[in-house]
C-alpha cells in the first residue's frame, strides 16, 4: 500500500507552485476576463487528482 507514497508530497508541490504561479500572472495581468490562466492550476493539479485516483480506483 505504501508503493508510489513518494508521489503525494511531489503532487502537492506541483500543485502548489503551478497555484502560486496562476496567482502571480493574474495578478500581473489584471484581467477577470481573461480565461486562458484558469488552465494552470488545473494543470498543475492534474497529477495529483490523477494519482489520488489511481489509489482508490482498481486497476485489474
């Protein structure tokens, strides 16, 4: 069970750093209306969520 537990604290830092980042380019360019920065931090959380997944889901 504790095969692939080295993944979750490198999801997190990924997430957390891409979060961090879409933060820092929203605010540098000002505009709500903009919808291109919302990919990042789905990007960046994607791993995570993905190996979250992959824990709970049986794959068979």
């Amino acid at each position: 069970m504790t095969h692939g537990l080295w993944f979750l604290p490198l999801g997190l830092a990924i997430g957390i750093a891409g979060t961090r980042t879409w933060m820092q380019v929203r605010h540098a360019l000002r505009a709500a209306r903009d919808r291109a920065p919302w990919l990042l931090p789905v990007l960046a959380w994607l791993p995570l969520v993905c190996w979250i997944l992959s824990r709970f889901i049986p794959q068979d």
